[in-house]
C-alpha cells in the first residue's frame, strides 16, 4: 500500500481516480485542485506518491515538482491528457518518476502508484521508448547536450562509487534512504544506465569517484 494525494482541476476526474485507488488498497491522504495546495500538501503530508497533472490553474505539474526541489521524498507520477514528447521530457526532467495518459485503466494507474513508490520508473506504454532515445541522442550530441547531475546527484553518485549501501550513504547525507533511493533511480534514468555496476563505472570514468 502507497500512501498518495492525488491533483487534477477537475472535481469529477480527481474524485474517481482517488476512489479508484482507495479500492485498490492505497491510501489517499487528500484531493487537491491547484498547484500551491499540491505544494502544501506535499511538505505537511510526506505522500509516498504525488498524481499530478500537468494542467492545472495556477501551478503546473512541471512547476510543482520544480519547487519541490530534489531532495523531496515524495515521488510524482505525472497523469495528462497528452501524450506529446515536449511535454513527457519536461516532466521527467523536473523530476517526474513516471508518466502516464489519462486513458490508462484503473488498474494500470494503481500498478503504476506502486511501481512508482517503490522507486521504479514508469511509462505508459510507447514514452518510455520516447523518453530513452531523447536521453540517447542528447548523449551522442556530445557532452554540450548531455543531461546534467545536480549537485546532490553528483555527491549521491560519488559515494555509490566508493561502495556504500543506501543506508550508509543516507547517514552520510542525513537523508532518508527512499530520498537516496530516489535519488539513484533519477541518476540512472538520467544516464540511460541500468545498476549500480554500470554508476559506478560511469563515476570512474568522469572522474567522480575521488575525495
């Protein structure tokens, strides 16, 4: 079970969705209809999922999770109406988990809560090819385009490579471990890398694995 909020404008959408997943045994902690009451909620609430969607009156859903900043333990799943790859990109570049349309099924969106909390990454079918082979063609433009770590993923990153568990790191970093598990998944979404094996690699040859 996730415990979630779930934010749409729309009254009748955000209602069946957060009836859709309370019969699927999540928890939802509150329904909201506009960005800064989704902010809000987050920071008091500490949801293990954020649904957003892109659309909303005063914030959008790429400006909440920008506001949230990255060490917010709360994972957002981005539920739209589109499907386009400007807007899907944008999204996990704020740092979104996942991405789904809004003609997902019940039980695709309750799966995907799940998934998404447990830290993986997930698409609904045909973006997660989209939003890989942006990453890739970033990568062979040339280290000019290539997707950037932020400061707190450099540092995650660099102790990953010297060979700490998520909870060593975490006490290092005075983090929860689900932030430093977190953390890694958006790393390695990021790099287009699959484990820690290849972080690590990746961190040896950039130079990032030194005091």
């Amino acid at each position: 079970m996730a415990t979630l909020i779930v934010v749409d404008d729309h009254p009748i959408w955000r209602e069946a969705i957060a009836r859709d997943l309370t019969g699927a045994g999540h928890l939802v902690l509150g329904v909201f209809g506009e960005g800064k009451a989704a902010l809000t909620a987050i920071r008091e609430l500490r949801p293990d999922v954020a649904i957003l969607d892109l659309q909303l009156p005063d914030l959008s859903g790429v400006a909440v999770l920008q506001r949230l900043g990255e060490d917010c333990p709360t994972a957002a799943l981005i539920l739209s109406a589109s499907g386009e790859s400007s807007n899907v990109l944008e999204a996990i570049k704020a740092g979104a988990r996942g991405y789904l349309v809004k003609s997902a099924s019940a039980a695709e969106l309750a799966d995907a809560v799940e998934r998404v909390a447990a830290g993986d990454a997930v698409f609904t079918p045909g973006l997660a090819g989209l939003v890989l082979g942006e990453f890739r063609r970033l990568a062979n433009a040339g280290e000019a385009e290539r997707p950037k770590l932020s400061e707190r993923e450099t540092e995650v990153l660099r102790f990953v490579a010297k060979g700490l568990n998520y909870r060593e790191i975490a006490e290092r970093l005075v983090l929860s471990q689900r932030t430093i598990q977190n953390h890694v998944q958006h790393i390695l979404t990021k790099l287009q890398l699959h484990n820690r094996a290849q972080l690590v690699r990746y961190a040896i040859e950039q130079g990032i694995d030194g005091d």
